[in-house]
C-alpha cells in the first residue's frame, strides 16, 4: 500500500498549483459572460470557461500560453519566439501531445 501524500498543502487548488502562486493579469475568457470572482487565478478561470464551455480548448490552449508567458516575464518583444517554441514542444512531446488530444484540443504543426 502506498503512503503518498498530496503535495501543495493547505492553499493548494489541485492540479493548477497553489493557490499563493503569483497571479498573473486576469487572463481575456472569449466571451460577453459575467466575470470570475476575483479571488480565482487566471489558470482557474480559464478552467473554468472551458469546462463550461465557454471557449474552446484549443482557445484555452491560448490562453493557457498567454499566462505562462506573462508569469515568466517573457517581453512583448520575444513573444512570438518564445510562442513557436512552446508550439513546437506541444506538437514533439508525447506526454503533452497526450494532453491536449485528452481536452480535445489541436496538437500544433511547426
């Protein structure tokens, strides 16, 4: 039997990381819906809009990568850059690749 222990504790929100992580600008949820309660990350938000069907998975993709870029601090300037490369690891890895067919989501073509 094994005794693995949930990691993140208790300000932990699953599988998105901790609560207390650097919360990054709220991310744009393409629709003309209410908005998310300001105590929810962006990742949560996107989620969120997804699982209600509100944007698509390939625009929560988006989004996704919008968030990760902004929290990295990558300038405007590197963006598109940093974007190919980030849709080139998407498309190459199996585990990712995986992902994103089990969400629905388009798997990017470099």
């Amino acid at each position: 039997m094994s005794h693995i222990k949930p990691t993140g504790g208790p300000g932990a929100t699953g599988p998105l990381g901790p609560s207390d992580a650097p919360k990054a600008p709220a991310a744009p949820v393409a629709t003309g819906t209410s908005a998310t309660p300001a105590a929810a990350s962006p990742t949560d938000a996107v989620v969120a809009a997804l699982r209600e069907r509100r944007i698509t998975p390939d625009e929560a993709v988006r989004q996704l990568t919008d968030i990760a870029l902004h929290r990295a601090g990558v300038p405007a300037s590197a963006r598109p850059q940093v974007e190919s490369r980030m849709r080139a690891l998407l498309g190459s890895d199996p585990t990712l690749g995986g992902l994103l067919r089990r969400m629905d989501a388009s798997i990017p073509e470099e």
